[in-house]
C-alpha cells in the first residue's frame, strides 16, 4: 500500500483546515459546550475501515523515539579539556544530568550560601 502526500497541499489546505478545526474545538471549550466539543472531536479522531488497517501497519513500523543527549565537558587541568560521552539511552541521559548537576553536600552548600546573600530581596512564602 502506497500513500502519496502532496507536502504543497499541507502548507496551504491542510495548515487551513486545522487552524478552523482548533478553532471550532476552542470555541466549543470556552463556551462550555462540554459534549458538543467531544462529539464534534470524536467525530474526526475515530479511526475505522481501511485507516485502520494503515494505523496498526503505522504503529507496527514506528522506530523508539530518539534520544538526544548533550555532552559534558571534564576539564582535568588548563590545557585538557574532553567531552564526556553517554549512551544514548534513558539511563545515559540519567547520568549525564547528575554529572552535570551534581548533588553532593559541597555543591549544595554552595548554592545555599549564593542562596542567603539575596534571600532578603526575595518574598518567599
């Protein structure tokens, strides 16, 4: 099965279409027409016959969404510098936040003390 999208039409029609669709939806919200709003969305998300069959051919091929992680950086003296590289997976994103924001005592401590010298400038409740 083949499916050709003409990427013109989207731009033009298709950005159009959508804008009136929210728009309606939006109108329906702010009014409070709770069940005019779901009876129009569900009209237009229900999935049935042959774009059924498309959806579960869509959701079987779908690739795990991608991970873009950020590098740190180590500085071991003046002149070496070096990135610090992590898998690209939900445990190296883990790591590469807590390398980057690290929580032991001396870094809160520090944060802490920046912390008191504009405290009195802020209302905090």
């Amino acid at each position: 099965m083949r499916i050709h999208l003409n990427k013109e039409n989207l731009m033009s029609e298709g950005k159009q279409l959508i804008r009136d669709f929210l728009l309606i939806l939006q109108t329906y919200k702010s009014s409070g027409a709770v069940d005019r709003a779901k009876t129009f969305y569900d009209h237009y998300s229900k999935v049935e016959g042959v774009f059924l069959q498309l959806r579960d051919i869509v959701i079987a091929s779908k690739r795990p969404r991608v991970l873009k992680l950020n590098n740190n950086l180590v500085r071991f003296n003046e002149n070496n510098i070096e990135p610090l590289h992590y898998p690209e997976c939900f445990e190296g994103m883990i790591a590469a936040y807590q390398d980057r924001f690290p929580t032991d005592i001396p870094f809160l401590s520090k944060i802490y003390r920046e912390w008191d010298k504009t405290a009195s400038f802020m209302r905090v409740q």
